[in-house]
C-alpha cells in the first residue's frame, strides 16, 4: 500500500467485503431449517469476524448461493493484492533490519492473505478469474454499494420456504429494509479480533 488513498481502498474494501460475508452468511442461517446433528450455527450480531471464521462462513455462503457477484470476486481480489503488498514491503524491512514486532505483525499478515485466498477459493473465485481472462468483463456493470447492501439472493435455495415472498422476507431478515442496512454499514466497524 504506497499511500494513504491506497491505504484507505484497502481499508474500505476490507469493511465492505467482511459486510457482505457477515450479511450474507447471517440471512442463510436466519432462513434455513437446522441440520441434525451438525454444529449450532449462529447470526452474527456483533459485526465482528475473527481470520479463522473466514474460511468456514465462506463455505456456507458457497454452498446456499449459487452465484456471487462479480463485485465480491474483485473486492477479494483487491483486499489481497493490497494485503500481500504489506506483507511483501515488511519482508523487506526485515531483512534490512530485524524487528521481533513487524515480524509478528507480518505473519498475521500471511494468515489473513492465506484466509482470504482460500475464501475466494471456495467460492469459486479461481473459476471466476478464468472466466473473466476468456470473456472481458466490464468493470462498471455493477455497483459495490449495490451488491453489498442489497438483498438479492434470488439464487439461495432454502429447504422449506417454497413461496417466493417467504424467501425475499426471510433474506430481508423482516422488518429491516435496505435503508437501514446500509446505515448500520456505515454506523457499524467491523473488528478484526485475531488479526493483530
């Protein structure tokens, strides 16, 4: 990351990826029936998302939505290249000079660019990347705050909920409309509570 606008993408594209999992994955457990014998799976209500839960919510996400948008890949796309440009400036500061604190600093910064890579991963986003070298995407077709913050999960199979309305309220989550999803978003910071 060379400067503070880069600094700031990150740091934007970071909040806007992890609402998007959070929301997502919350909206799956709110509307699914529970699995038998499988693990309690819990809404998150605190807005934060520790590295290891990556991985596992985006398991969940891949196998109830059946098509991310190509904002998300690009979002992942970017957390991780600004992620990895970190990481590879603290190797070099290392090397020149020795720091027991950016060295710690540094392997958080491998285990969330592992994490990410393995998300985007499982959800299709290698897939995706070859699609996108074959066929030139246009990168203005959609709108992050769009495909953040909206509810268009028409492609989220739930067993049970068979009238479309009932699946629309489900994902809604009820009684809260865009409008006030989009101002939690913005009121709400996510916390990284194993990063550093």
């Amino acid at each position: 990351m060379a400067d503070q606008n880069s600094y700031l993408r990150y740091k934007r594209d970071t909040r806007l990826l992890l609402y998007w999992m959070i929301h997502t994955s919350n909206s799956i457990v709110e509307s699914s029936s529970p699995i038998p014998d499988a693990a309690p799976i819990t809404v998150n209500t605190t807005g934060e998302i520790t590295v290891s839960a990556v991985v596992p919510i985006s398991k969940l996400i891949a196998k109830h939505i059946n098509s991310i948008p190509s904002i998300i890949y690009r979002l992942f796309q970017s957390v991780i290249a600004a992620r990895t440009a970190t990481h590879t400036l603290f190797e070099q500061i290392v090397a020149k000079k020795p720091d027991p604190e950016i060295e710690k600093s540094n392997v958080s910064h491998k285990r969330f660019i592992d994490a990410l890579t393995e998300a985007f991963n499982v959800l299709g986003g290698e897939a995706w990347a070859e699609r996108q070298k074959d066929e030139r995407d246009n990168v203005g077709d959609e709108d992050v705050d769009e495909v953040v913050f909206a509810n268009k999960f028409s492609a989220l199979g739930i067993d049970g909920l068979e009238d479309r309305e009932e699946v629309e309220d489900a994902v809604e989550g009820g009684s809260h409309g865009q409008g006030s999803l989009v101002s939690c978003a913005l009121s709400q910071s996510l916390l990284f509570t194993d990063l550093f």
